[in-house]
C-alpha cells in the first residue's frame, strides 16, 4: 500500500486520455456519475457497478468515542455508514497480481 491515491484530476486526465474529451467534459461526466452514486446512497439505494464492485449504505448506532489527545469522552450521533462489497472479478483481478 506504498502507492499515493489516485485523485480526482488524475481520473479526470485518464477519462480524456481515453475517450478525446475536452477536460471540461471528462471532469463534467465524472462528477454525474459521482453525483449519481451520492443521491442513490442518499436514498438507501445500492449502486452496483460489475467488475468493480457494490456500494450500499448500513445504519450507524450512536456510540462513545475518545478524543486522543485530550481522553475527553466524545458523542457520536447515529448516522448512515457507506460500504463497498468488492465484485468477485476486482477480487480475481488483485489477488492475480499478487502472485
């Protein structure tokens, strides 16, 4: 896990690269599709992209929790929580580079 994340220009950069879309159109496109998958889980809709893997939300119970600097005791409301199941292929795919 040495390598940094990939960021938002860099997908921005590779969807240019391999489609011909101007930057204002790739950056536009992926923030449609970004957007799509934020209102969905908004709407405790799950978002599966095959070959990738499924987005879903779960709930979150309000809890305790500490700050690490201070010990002080701090609350932590309830809440939604977003989790991402890998697809069986991304998984095939990694653990296939791995050997």
């Amino acid at each position: 896990m040495g390598n940094p994340p990939m960021t938002k220009a860099q997908l921005i950069r590779h969807v240019m690269a391999e489609t011909g879309l101007t930057e204002s159109e790739a950056r536009r496109t992926l923030d449609l599709v970004l957007m799509s998958v934020m209102g969905a889980l908004l709407k405790d809709e799950q978002v599966s992209l095959e070959g990738l893997g499924t987005f879903s939300t779960r709930p979150r119970r309000k809890g305790m929790a500490r700050n690490i600097h201070t010990g002080e005791a701090v609350p932590i409301p309830p809440g939604k929580a977003v989790r991402f199941t890998p697809d069986e292929k991304l998984i095939r795919v990694l653990t296939e580079t791995d050997e």
